[in-house]
C-alpha cells in the first residue's frame, strides 16, 4: 500500500479534491483515519447471530446500556444496513448527527451510550438501503473511521445476521477485535445457523467471546408456571459442543417487545427483574471473561484473505 500523503480529516468520500489521489492513496488515508480512530477504543465487539429474529440488536443494545449504566463509555455501532433498527430501540429515530471537522458527531443517549447508524441519514422511516458490498464496505469505513468516538471503553457492533459483507468488512477493517458475541434462541432451526456463525468467526480468527440463550423459556403470568415456548438450553449444550464460553439466558419477556418499540430499552425501566438480572448477569460474564483474555494476551487479530 502507498505511502499516506493526506492531512485531511475527512474521508476521501466527502473530500473534493479527492480526485488527485490514487485509490491506493485513498485507501491508505481511509485506513489511517481509522486507525487513529480506534485507538482510543479499549474493546471491540461483535455481536452475530446465524439468523434474523433471534434477538441480536436487543441484546446489542441491552448490554449496551447496561454497560453505560455502569459508568463505562460505550459506542453502539449499528453494522445493519438493510435493517437498522437500533435507533427505534433506542427512541433516537428522529435525530440527525451533525458534523465537526474531526467528523460526524454520534447521537448521544440519556445514558451517555454513542450511537451510530444508517437510519439516521435516510429520508423516510420507509426507505429501504438496496447496496451491493463495495458500498456497505465504504459506510463500515465511514462508521469507524470518520464518526467521532472519542475514548471508549468498549466499541459494541451490532451485524446484520448471517455471515455476509458487513461482518467481513469489520474483521478487514479493524486490526483487533476482542471477539464476537453469538446470539441464538434454543431451538434446533436457530442452533443450526449458530453454529454456521460460530464457524464463520473462527474462519476470520475472530475470538468468540460466548453464546447468548435468547427467548429461553417464559413465566407464564397467570399460572406462573414456566413454559419453553422455543425450548430451552439448546444455546448452552451447543456452547459446550463447540467449547465455546456460556454467556447465560435471557427468558421471554413481552416486556422486551414493548420497551423496544417505545425506545426505552428494558434494562432502563422499572421492573422486569428477572430478564434485567440476565442481561446485568451476561454483562458480568462477558467482561470477566475480557480480564482473563487480556491476563492471557488472547487478544486476536481478525484475518480476512
Ligand atoms: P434480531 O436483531 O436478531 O433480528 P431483534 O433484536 O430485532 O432481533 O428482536 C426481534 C423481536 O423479538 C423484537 O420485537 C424484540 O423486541 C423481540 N425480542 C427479543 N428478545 C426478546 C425476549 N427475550 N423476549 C421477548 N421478545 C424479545
């Protein structure tokens, strides 16, 4: 790759004079205004799921919370272009980033939670992102290297499902990753696909940080007896198959659908004790976890050929 020429701030996208330069050039200043970027980010996060539904960016924003709440600075990077929805969830559909000249500015949550996502440049709620990879490819650039994070402690990006181009472009792009966390409903049809995400992740020498078990079972309200509405442990007995860390389960909860639809995430409302103590209890998991990584130096780069 060239040598970095290039003193601008911003990315060659919005740049106007950016026809004088190559695009190895280009791809070098991309790469190192990122780079600088990420480097006041201590953790990097993925959070995967083999499919859609499972509940991915509910946990993603969840433990995101959970986290600010606690005192960390944490980022909230939505990494799903055809369905970003971490903005609804959040109750932040109407607002718009501005910029500085050190880049865009992420929204900023009650709970001090920076937030990036396509939903917040698109024209109509009802807008549908219809891109192939390179584009999706130059937004990841943009999202990591053009947003101002400032310093964080953990950097959380929610990928769509599956195992495409978005996730890809993230292990490219960021020369660590401290792992990616899996999320799956107990269910045979859902495990299936885990288990295709599992093995995704280590293709791309993505350490896996562990498995959430989502819709795990329901207290019934009226006979409080409890009901395993997609049954229950197939994300447990699939981690301990694949010799992957348990993260812990989240139980049906109807409260999680009206809260993420209001913006107003569970772990920030009152009540709901048992599926808040999960998320609380997975948030615990994962960052003990992250010490013992980091005693032992497990800190991988992502490999993408
Ligand atoms: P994904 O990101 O995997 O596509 P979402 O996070 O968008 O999934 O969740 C899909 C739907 O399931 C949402 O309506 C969400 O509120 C709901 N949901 C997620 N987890 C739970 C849960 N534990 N209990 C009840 N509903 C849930």
């Amino acid at each position: 790759m060239s040598t970095e020429k290039c003193d601008e701030k911003k990315g060659c996208q919005s740049c106007e004079t950016s026809e004088k330069c190559s695009q190895e050039e280009k791809d070098a200043h991309e790469q190192k205004m990122l780079d600088e970027k990420m480097a006041y980010v201590k953790h990097k996060f993925m959070v995967v799921s083999g499919k859609g539904g499972v509940g991915k960016s509910t946990v993603a924003v969840n433990l995101a919370v959970t986290l600010a709440k606690e005192g960390y600075d944490v980022g909230l990077m939505d990494a799903d272009i055809h369905g970003p929805n971490i903005p609804k969830m959040l109750g932040l559909e109407d607002e718009r980033p501005g910029a500085t000249k050190e880049g865009l500015l992420p929204i900023t949550t009650i709970h001090g939670l920076k937030v990036i996502s396509i939903a917040f440049f698109l024209q109509s709620k009802d807008d549908a992102v219809i891109w192939r990879g390179p584009l999706k490819h130059s937004l990841i650039i943009q999202f990591l290297g053009e947003v101002c994070w400032g310093d964080l402690d953990y950097l959380i990006i929610d990928l769509p499902p599956g195992t495409g181009d978005e996730a890809l472009s993230v292990a490219h792009l960021l020369k660590s990753i401290d792992g990616a966390v899996i999320v799956t409903t107990p269910q045979d049809v859902a495990l299936l696909d885990s288990r295709k995400a599992v093995t995704f992740t280590r293709q791309l020498k993505i350490p896996l940080v562990g498995i959430v078990e989502n819709m795990s079972g329901f207290n019934c309200p009226h006979c409080n007896k409890s009901i395993d509405l997609f049954k229950k442990g197939g994300g447990e007995k699939a981690a301990r198959d694949m010799l992957i860390p348990f993260l812990g389960r989240i139980p049906i909860d109807p409260e999680i659908v009206v809260s993420g639809d209001s913006g107003k995430p569970l772990v920030a409302i009152p009540g709901h004790e048992e599926a808040k103590n999960a998320f609380t209890e997975i948030s615990k998991s994962w960052r003990k976890l992250l010490e013992e990584k980091s005693k032992v130096g497990d800190k991988k780069s992502a490999q993408v050929t």
